[in-house]
C-alpha cells in the first residue's frame, strides 16, 4: 500500500464522518462504549475480580 493510497483511504473515511449528523455520531459511540469491558477486566482478566472480592471480604470480617 503506498502513501497515496493511504492518504485516499483517509480522507475517504474523514468525508464519510463528516457526512454523518452528529446525533448518529454520538449514538455509535455510545453503543461501542455499552458494549465495551472495562479496562481492568479487558487489560488484567479475572484478577482485578479475585481482589476486589478478597478485599471487600477482609474488610467485613474487621
């Protein structure tokens, strides 16, 4: 892929966008953040879990 066609391929995408209306903008980003994980569990698994609950059982039994 050469830098022309990169750059097409960009200011395609970019015309695109700003065809859009803003309403619909925010609703795609608003069902991509929905349907996304949290960066904890996204980024470490089941850990941060595993922590939090040993750390919120630790705190009843004070």
């Amino acid at each position: 892929m050469s830098l022309n066609d990169y750059v097409k391929f960009l200011t395609q995408q970019a015309v695109i966008r700003m065809d859009q209306p803003k309403e619909e903008r925010r609703t795609k980003k608003l069902a991509r953040k929905v349907g996304k994980q949290p960066f904890t569990t996204q980024a470490f698994g089941m850990i941060p879990l595993g922590i939090s609950l040993f750390w919120k059982k630790h705190k009843k039994k004070k």
